[in-house]
C-alpha cells in the first residue's frame, strides 16, 4: 500500500460518515415535516448554542461560505426563525438571533433529535464515541498545523 493511503482513506471515511449523517438528520426532518433542510438545521442549532453573533462567525462555525449562508439565512428568515440587527459595534455587521418562532421549533424538534443521537449512542457505545472523538481531534491538530 502506498504511504499516506491510510490517512487518505481515513478522510474519505470521515466525508462518507458526515454524509451519512446529513441523511440521517434529513430523514428526521421530513419524517417529523419539520420544513427544513440540514443545513438550515446547522445555522440553527449554531444559534441554540449562541445567539448575537456576527454572519461571519456563523459561517465559520457551520463551515459554509458567506454566499451560501446570506441564502440560508433569507429562508430562515421567511419561516420567521431567524431576524438579523445591526450591530451596534460595527453598523456593516449583522448580528443573527432566533425569533420567538425560532425558540418555539426549537422546543418542537430539538427532542426529536435527541432521540437520533441517543439511539445513535447506545448503538455505538460511551466508551466508542470517546475513543473516537480523542483520535479525530489528534487529527484535526495534526492537519491545522500543515
């Protein structure tokens, strides 16, 4: 086998496992006609965590460019989840919040999806899982420092 083709498979398996899930959570979504894709489901859960924060800061938290996530954020906007304010720090920045409607489906989904990564869990196991993540953050270290 060729150097590096065990690392390079271990990335594609990495890409095949996000996608897997990507599925998954769509399945979800449609299955409880939840009215929105993975993606919006991304800027969301972002939220959940923090609201207040810069488009920016959102994008790079979600992995999506600035384009990508300006679309996200109008559909957000026209199911009334999301509203973006200016910033009071810096008037070319938008700050992005969930709406009262965006809380509300917060509550509705969010233990649905639980139940996804609880299944998930028992599945795989406690002791897996953190295995697991240790090994993937060495090789998140390893690849910021090439």
């Amino acid at each position: 086998m060729r150097e590096g083709a065990e690392f390079r498979e271990l990335m594609l398996q990495v890409v095949r496992t996000r996608m897997a899930f990507r599925r998954s959570m769509q399945r979800t979504l449609k299955k409880n006609n939840a009215g929105i894709t993975f993606e919006m489901l991304q800027v969301l859960s972002s939220l959940w965590h923090e609201q207040g924060i810069s488009q920016q800061i959102l994008a790079e938290r979600i992995a999506k460019d600035k384009a990508c996530l300006t679309n996200l954020m109008n559909n957000l906007e026209k199911k009334g989840y999301v509203c973006r304010k200016e910033d009071p720090n810096d008037r070319r920045n938008k700050l992005v919040f969930l709406t009262p409607a965006g809380e509300e489906f917060k509550e509705q989904i969010r233990p649905v999806l639980d139940q996804v990564y609880v299944y998930a869990e028992h599945i795989i196991g406690i002791e897996s899982i953190e295995t697991m993540l240790s090994e993937l953050n060495s090789v998140y270290d390893v690849l910021e420092k090439i």
